[in-house]
C-alpha cells in the first residue's frame, strides 16, 4: 500500500490496495484507519466497487448511518445523488433532485443536523459528467490551528446550533419537507471537535449552522459566515475531480466540502455511505453539558 500526499498539509491518495482487501484485511484495516485520522481526506482510484463492496468497507470504520426521511434511499445504507428521475431523463433546474444537488454546493459537513452525527462518509463515483461536478475540500483542523489564540480559546467554548431546515431554504423555502423538519429539529454541539487519537483540533461547522449558544440571531449567523470564510479562503482546498471508480472518504469531524456545479445536461450518479460518530470518536465531548448532565 502506498500513501500518496494531494496537498502538503492534508488530503492523500491510497494506492495498491482494493476496499474489498481492506474490509478483509485487519493489517491494511489498521493502515488506512491511521491515514484516516492523519489526513482526514483518503482518495482511492480504479475501484470495482459495489453496493456490497462499499457496505463492508463501511462497517469496518464503524455503524453505518440509516438513510433518513425524504432521501433517496430512505431505510437502508446507501444514499443516491443524481441528477436524472425515474424514467432515465436528467431532471429540470427546479426538479427537487437538481435543488438538492444545488444545496451540496454549501460548503458544509455530512449530518451535524443529526442527534448522531457523522464519522466519515465514503462516496463511490458511478456515473461521472464530462465537465465539472468535481468535490472541494477543506481542512477544519488546519483553519483551526491557524486562528488567534483568542478566538481559537473562544471557539472551545462555544456551541453552535444545526438545523437541517436552514441550510436547504437557503436553496428554496420548502425544499425541506415538513416531515423532513419534524424528523431533524435543530441540535447543539461543541463549535471544536478534538480527534481523540491524535489530539488535534477542529472547527465544527456546516451550512446547516444556523445559531450559535449565547448570540442573538443575527450576530450568531455573521459569526458563522465570518468563520467559513476564514477557513474556505483561496488556496486552502482539495478539489476531487472524478473518474469512474473512484471513491472518496472524508472525515466529517476535520473537513467541510461542497460539490461542484456541472452542466444540467451531463447526468450524473454517486452513492456514499456514512460512518455513524461514537463515544470512541470523541462524540460525547461535543455535547453540551446540559446535555450530558441530563442523560
């Protein structure tokens, strides 16, 4: 197996190895759970990946998230992202699969909005378009570790509320259906999520951020934005672009991402799969403590 770096400071590409070995293999298991931790994005190429390949390489990071309420897929494992309908045919700009699409051009992390939030995601490319629809990354560890001490001391104790309502009517007002909102009401958690492994740290942030613990609405909303230009600035990003067969796995506690647009007649069709967060993951230090004294 060969670790290959896509920037010097985080991001890197696994080669030599399949993720059906690695879902076998406890040595190569051990391997890329450290670059996961160490590098938080893993990109691995020419896979020959099935539902059933993907599942399996899953469930050794961990309990694969259950596809909510109103997403395709709803009830099992596997989360489909596509832009063409039942009838084969990519869909129209306001199709509710191209505004979804449009709200995964947020930058943002997978599941905050949830009372278990996510590990890792892992996104499989099927069916790829010609031009663009690549996936951008940044490091939240890195932004971090760059900010003041002041603010970096600010942020640990600080707490930010997620809702996934907010970030889809940023799209369009109901794009969230209500039995979407009654299944998501809004959740709290710790602004800094610290890798227990390693000890290093991260700003936890996404667009379903809509309030910070403590702020008035809209000062807790400026605050927000201030914080995701800070760490989304020019030069600090991986950009994916993909390639039948390839896979990509991320770490939602140290990176957010965002797709790509790409040309609304190119279809396009990835599957990921999410890694449900645990206490072993440092979950339960980002719960309020309000929170942890009532459970």
């Amino acid at each position: 197996m060969d670790i290959v770096p896509l920037r010097p400071d985080f991001g890197v590409e696994i080669r030599g190895v399949t993720l059906a070995r690695i879902a076998a293999d406890d040595a190569l298991y051990n391997a890329v759970r450290a670059a996961f931790e160490e590098h938080s994005v893993l990109v691995f190429r020419g896979q020959d990946t099935d539902n059933d390949v993907q599942l399996a390489f899953t469930r050794r990071f961990g309990e694969p998230e259950i596809v909510p309420v109103g997403t395709s897929g709803m009830g099992g494992h596997f989360i489909t992202l596509t832009n063409f309908g039942k009838d084969g045919k990519v869909v129209a700009p306001d199709h509710r699969y191209a505004l979804r699409n449009k709200a995964n051009q947020l930058w943002h992390t997978d599941s905050s909005f949830k009372t278990t939030p996510a590990l890792a995601s892992i996104l499989s490319a099927r069916v790829v378009p010609e031009h663009g629809g690549g996936t951008e990354f940044v490091s939240t560890r890195l932004a971090f570790e760059s900010f003041p001490a002041a603010l970096q001391q600010r942020l640990e104790n600080s707490f930010a509320w997620h809702n996934y309502a907010h970030s889809k009517g940023k799209i369009a007002k109901d794009l969230a259906s209500p039995a979407e909102r009654d299944a998501f009401p809004p959740v709290c958690w710790r602004m800094v999520w610290r890798n227990p492994v390693n000890g290093r740290k991260a700003l936890y942030l996404a667009s379903h951020a809509c309030g910070v613990e403590g702020m008035a609405e809209q000062a807790g909303l400026a605050f927000i934005d201030e914080l995701t230009d800070l760490s989304t600035k020019q030069g600090t990003s991986y950009e994916h672009a993909w390639k039948p067969g390839d896979v990509v796995m991320w770490d939602n506690r140290a990176t957010m991402h965002r797709g790509r647009p790409w040309p609304g007649t190119e279809p396009r069709l990835m599957v990921r799969t999410t890694v449900s967060a645990s206490a072993a993951d440092g979950l339960e230090t980002m719960r309020p403590p309000k929170q942890q004294a009532a459970e």
